[in-house]
C-alpha cells in the first residue's frame, strides 16, 4: 500500500485534471449554435445592412475557387467582394481574375516593416470597400448558401460589433484526426470561447476564418494597424474591441462553414507552431505550457497502474475513472470533427505533439529565430 499522503496528494491531483476536463466539456455545451435561417423566415428577411467581403490570399490556388464559388451562391447580395493578393507564386490573382467582375482583385502592396502579412491585406482590403459591415474570409472556406445572411442577421439582432463562427474543421489525413480534435479542444478552454458572449466577461476571440465587424467598431479600434505586429490577428482583434468596451459574440456553425486547416504533419506543424510562439515570445510560459499538458494528460493516466501494482483500491478506483473521464471526453472531441472515434484513444500522441512543438518553440526563443509562416518571417520580438 501507498503512503498515505502520496495517496492524498494523488487524489488531489487527480482532482483538478477531473475538474480540468468538465470544464471543455462544459465550454463546449455553452457554446451556442448557429443554423441557416430560412430566407423565407421573418428574421432573414430584408433590410440588412450592407455587406463587403475582404480575403486575404497568399498561394491560394487550390482553395479560393471553391470559397468564391461559395460566396457567388450566397441567397443574399454581397456588395462588394474583395480579394488582396499577398505577392502569391501559384496563380491565386488568376483565379480572383477569372470571377470578375463580381471579385475584385487587389494586388498588395508591399509589406511595410513591423506589419504581419494577413493583417496588411486585411486592412488594405477594408480600405477599399465600403459597407456597413466587413466580412474577413479565409481563402479556404467553404459557405452554406444561407451563411452570409445568417450571419448578418444574428449579428444585427445581438447588435454585436464582432461577430465570428467556429466553422467545421474538416480532417482528412491520420495526423489531421489525431491533432485536430485536440487542437479545438485547447482553443475552446484557453480562449474560454462561450464567455466571450457575456459581455461583463474578459474574455476576448475570434476565428479569423469568419470574422464580421462593424465598420464603424472596426474604424474605432483602430482596425488591423491596432494589431499589426500580432501573428493570432483574430484573438488580437477581439481584444480590441473588448479593450473598447464594444459587444462580441462568437457560435458554433458546422452547418454554415467548413474548412480543411491543414493537409499534412509538416502543414499542423507550421500552422500551429505560430499560434503557440507568437510574436511575444516567453520562455516561461511555454515552460509553463509543457507542465500543464503533462500533468493535466499524461500524468492522470498512470494512476491505474499505479493503484494496481501497489494493490490501493482507492488509486485503482480513481484511475479507471481518470481513463473513463480523459479517453471518453477525447473520443467526444474526434466526433465533434467528424472523425473516427478511435482517434479519441490516440490523444496521448496528440499531446506529444504539443509538448514536441512547445520544444521547438523554446529552442526558437534561445536562438532568437524568427517565426515563419506563408513564406514570411518575423522577429520573436515583435
């Protein structure tokens, strides 16, 4: 038998990854759904305001047919779409040419130092338009024909400036389905995605994927210039307008956008790995990173066979109820993304995977190496 104070100090521990994992449970219930509205309906009827759509492409060849496409289908008339063509090398201007005159192409300018690349088209873009509202689309997303006006919609009635969906991540290849699931789970808990809609709460996202602003809002905060050094531009933005006082609202919207975020281990690698680094890079908090992914998922799960080699009939009860708790919410999470629910059981890989791009991370930070991404690079520094 244990001691038993180790066995107390377990079970505390034991306690607080338990209460660690209702917690994304509970955030993911919270989350509000947003279905298509019937155009048919009172509520997605006429007047909306008006609507200006800006993408912000580099090397987009493969994916902005498809959100063009989608954009041209939408049930209620888009203004004004504009795409900003971020010095691409694969014909992306020639697929934004190919849907004139109802896309509009913009080839940007150069980068000006101190600026993140997406965060200068996206001004570029909004400078050039003229609606009420600015839509910020990902090249890679793909729109239910009621998305835009749902949207539009929900935002005008919650008389939001910020409006963003969580769209569908769409998993395709085996490191996709292990990652993925994982990755939303921690966007979910540490962004607290469901108190953004309280407006007394602190806390601040987007998803730049589908971010609608009011223009006005938008112009107060400063827009993109107020962010310009930032790398994650949409939590950045939402930080703003909450830093103004102004109203966000984020959904949950499978039925309205989907998109692939990635199509390789080398792709979630380079995607991911900017969003944990940043442009404000600390040693300590990615340390503090590594320790929390593994004594939050990794270390709950020895409990078991250390209650079952030591024969303590309260460690064996805990953990099997750890395993039960930890597997059984990752599995939730592999279904949420449309994935085997076999891929639940491999979230210990996925979270290698974090601890391994936190490693990097920190190797980056002590040789002063500046994050890249879209065949850009920026100093750690900002």
């Amino acid at each position: 038998m244990l001691a038993m104070v180790w066995v107390v100090v377990l079970l505390f521990a034991s306690a607080l990854a338990i209460l660690y994992q209702g917690i994304a449970i509970v955030f993911a219930y919270q989350m509000p759904t947003l279905d298509p509205l019937d155009p048919r309906g009172p509520e997605a009827r006429p007047p909306l305001p008006r609507i200006s759509v800006v993408i912000a492409a580099r090397n987009e060849f493969d994916d902005l047919p498809a959100t063009l496409d989608s954009l041209l289908a939408q049930d209620l008339p888009i203004d004004e779409i504009v795409v900003v063509d971020g010095a691409s090398t694969d014909g992306t201007s020639d697929v934004a040419r190919a849907h004139a005159p109802k896309v509009r192409l913009i080839e940007e300018p150069p980068l000006p130092a101190g600026w993140v690349g997406k965060s200068w088209a996206c001004a570029v873009g909004a400078r050039a338009t003229q609606g009420e509202w600015i839509l910020f689309l990902d090249a890679d997303v793909r729109l239910h024909p009621a998305a835009v006006r749902t949207a539009l919609a929900w935002a005008t009635r919650e008389s939001a400036d910020l409006a963003s969906l969580a769209t569908r991540i769409e998993v395709g290849s085996t490191w996709e389905r292990i990652v993925m699931p994982f990755y939303v789970q921690m966007v979910l808990t540490y962004l607290r995605a469901p108190r953004v809609n309280r407006d007394t709460s602190s806390a601040a996202m987007a998803n730049g994927q589908f971010t609608l602003v009011r223009r006005a809002a938008y112009e107060v905060v400063g827009g993109h210039e107020a962010i310009r050094t930032q790398l994650v531009e949409d939590v950045a933005l939402a930080q703003q307008f909450r830093a103004h006082g102004l109203r966000l609202r984020v959904a949950w919207a499978p039925e309205l956008a989907h998109t692939r975020m990635y199509r390789s281990r080398s792709e979630i690698s380079e995607g991911i790995l900017k969003t944990v680094h940043g442009t404000r890079y600390s040693t300590a908090v990615q340390i503090g990173r590594i320790v929390g992914l593994v004594g939050l998922f990794w270390l709950p799960l020895g409990v078991l066979p250390l209650g079952i080699v030591t024969a303590d009939p309260i460690l064996i009860g805990t953990g099997a109820f750890l395993y039960v708790a930890l597997f059984g919410k990752h599995i939730a999470f592999a279904h949420a993304v449309r994935a085997p629910a076999a891929y639940g059981l491999l979230y210990p890989v996925a979270v290698a995977f974090f601890v391994v791009l936190l490693a990097r991370s920190i190797r980056r930070g002590a040789g002063d190496r500046p994050v890249e991404w879209k065949g850009r690079e920026y100093s750690l520094r900002g």
